[in-house]
C-alpha cells in the first residue's frame, strides 16, 4: 500500500510541476493546436500536455518497480516510449494516418510477442473458450489497436480523456491491487498520479491538451490493462477471481470502446475510412443537446461508472448475456441522443425561418441567415 501511495504521488508532483513549464514553451515557441473547422476550441492552445503526464509516469515507474522481477515490464515501456513518439511527432509535425497506423502494429508487436500479453481465451462469451493461436494474435492485434484509436477518438473536449483515464487505471489499479499483483497495480496507479495531474490544467476551460502523445499512451496502457485483467480475473486458482472477466474488462472501457467502434462501423458502412472525421462521437451529440464541455464530461464519466457497477454486480449471468444488455442498453440511449438532436435542429431552423419571415422582404437573396451557435448545433 505504501508503494501505491508513494508512485501515485510522485507521479502526480512530478506531472504538476512539469505542465507548467511545457505550457510556457509552447508559448514561447509557438507549439499550438489551432482551432479550425472541425474543432470545438477557439483561440490556440497547446497540446503537448502527453509530454508532462509520461514524463511523470514514466519517473515514478522506473523508481518504484523492479524489471528483474517483472521481465515483461522492460517490453512495455518499450511500447509506451515508442507510442509516446509517434504522438509527440503527430503533436508537432503531424503524421498520416498510415504511419500511425504501423506506429501502433509496431507498439502492438512489442506488447504481444515480447511481453507476452495477449488473449488465448474468450472465457466462456459466445461459448468459445481457448483460441488456435493465429486467432488469439490476431484478436490481440486488434483489440490493442482499437483500445489504443478509442483513447484517441475521445480525446475531442477538455477533460474527458483524462477523466475517463483516471477511472480506467483506478478501477484496474484497485483490481491487481486486490489480486496481489502489485507490479500492475503500481502501473496502473502511476498513470492515475500523472493524469490527475494533468487534469488540474485541462478541465474547461483548459489551458493544455493532451494531445496524441497522451491520449495514445493513455490507450496503450489501458489495452495492456485490460487484456491482463481478462487473462487473470477468470482464473479460479487466483487471488481474486471475478466471472465474466471479459464482459466486466469492457464495460471498464464501456464509453471509449463502444463509441469508437460505432463511430468507426457507420463511417465503414457509408464508404468512408474508418479514421476519417466526423460529428458523430458521443461528446458531439451531447454538445449538439446543450450540455456544455464540464457537463459531458460529467456525463460520460458517471454513465462509464454505472455500467461497470452493472457489470460487476451481473457477473453472474454470463459474459454473453452481459455484454449483449451493455450494449442494447448503450445503443439505446445513443438513439436517444440522436433523436434529441434531430428535434433540436428542426426546432433551431423553424424558429429562424420565422424570424426572417416576420423581417421585411427587401433582400435580394434566398439565403436565411444562421447565428454560430445555430451552425455549430446544425452541424
């Protein structure tokens, strides 16, 4: 216990004290996210506040944990600093998506074959148990490279990322905490000191983003979390086993995960690349509702923690039952938000055209003037 408390605050000190600074260079030297079209900030901020949160992850780590012990830990640092990069390079001079891409299959690789984190068993969902080993690569691949884009996707207004980061490595950090492995849980709870951090700079209205150096490292940890957690908490012989690991590990990661890969299917369905951008995220509906960029971020965090208390306190009916209700019931209130927003827009663009029609007509064109914040919410 003392360990915990001693990484998490010198995570979270050293993470304190270096945003500031990075802050100022990025002032100094002119290192801004610019607003543009597609983004919900107005005025340049800097976004390189990844660069303080593994900065004090990384310091607190390699003073509390022990690679002699935890050969695998070696590897996923490794995976990290590589990760970290590739989103520093991204943050500065901005990467394709391809080249992020292989960054990641790069990343992934280092996890799989290395640490040897990966999923050979579905635990009891679908009724499938052990996979053939070129299945049980290919679904780690892929599940770290989701996890790794969801962090990313998410990472869209201030506070959201982080706080859904902090949940994420707590809920894991107390989990490894109770089963006796340590070693993940000072992992887990180091990230939790940093981004706890670097959320007293980027609560709204922030003064700093994360950036992809943070929010694909955020992701990365979070992927060889979760992926441990499945592979551990269903086995019986452990020291604190839990059922239906699988259908528990995703609704950890319910609100990332779910938005990401429904962002990702509509995108696939309508011909578009899966990374290509859009107003369709879960934080751009709830902005469309009215709700402002502390209150979805509220939202998504309180909705996260319900279904992880659903999952957790309906362990027993079955990973595939489970998950298949999580998701019903998140689609559910997706296709609310949708409809919220569908009447909102009518509404907006009702009361406009009345409002220029009760205006004399002595204007030669047909075009009806919208206010920005009416364009915004339309969009």
């Amino acid at each position: 216990m003392l360990n915990l408390l001693m990484t998490t605050s010198i995570a979270f000190i050293i993470t304190l004290i270096a945003v500031p600074t990075i802050i100022k260079l990025a002032d100094e030297k002119g290192l801004f996210d610019v607003p543009d079209s597609r983004k919900l900030h107005t005025k340049a901020i800097a976004s390189l506040g990844g660069v303080g949160i593994f900065i004090g992850f990384s310091l607190s780590l390699l003073l509390t944990i022990s690679t002699r012990q935890n050969p695998e830990f070696q590897y996923f640092f490794a995976a990290l600093l590589l990760t970290f990069f590739l989103g520093l390079k991204d943050d500065i001079l901005i990467l394709s998506a391809l080249k992020k891409f292989l960054g990641q299959i790069a990343a992934a690789a280092i996890v799989i074959h290395l640490g040897g984190i990966r999923i050979d068993s579905m635990h009891g969902f679908l009724g499938v148990y052990n996979l053939p080993e070129t299945v049980s690569y290919l679904l780690s691949y892929m599940t770290i490279i989701v996890v790794v884009n969801a962090f990313n996707l998410i990472d869209g207004i201030d506070g959201l990322a982080g706080s859904l980061g902090v949940l994420t490595t707590a809920v894991f950090g107390i989990y490894f905490s109770m089963a006796n492995m340590h070693d993940y849980a000072l992992l887990a709870f180091s990230f939790t000191g940093a981004l706890f951090a670097f959320l007293v700079f980027n609560y709204h209205p922030a003064k700093i983003f994360m950036g992809d150096s943070g929010s694909l490292v955020l992701g990365l940890l979070n992927a060889i979390l979760v992926i441990k957690f499945i592979t551990v908490a269903d086995a019986t012989a452990g020291s604190f086993p839990i059922t239906s690991s699988v259908a528990i590990g995703f609704s950890i990661l319910m609100i990332p995960l779910l938005d990401t890969l429904r962002v990702f299917s509509v995108r696939i369905f309508r011909g578009r690349s899966p990374f290509s951008p859009d107003r369709n995220h879960i934080h751009h509906l709830l902005l469309d509702r009215g709700l402002n960029h502390s209150q979805v971020t509220y939202f998504c965090l309180i909705t996260n923690v319900c279904f992880i208390v659903l999952a957790y306190f309906g362990r027993s009916i079955g990973s595939t039952l489970l998950l298949c209700s999580m998701i019903a019931v998140s689609y559910m209130l997706i296709g609310f938000l949708k409809f919220w927003k569908r009447r909102s827009v009518l509404t907006i663009a009702s009361n406009s055209f009345k409002k220029n029609a009760e205006q004399p007509v002595n204007s030669t064109t047909k075009i009806v003037s919208f206010k920005n914040e009416e364009v915004a919410i339309a969009e």
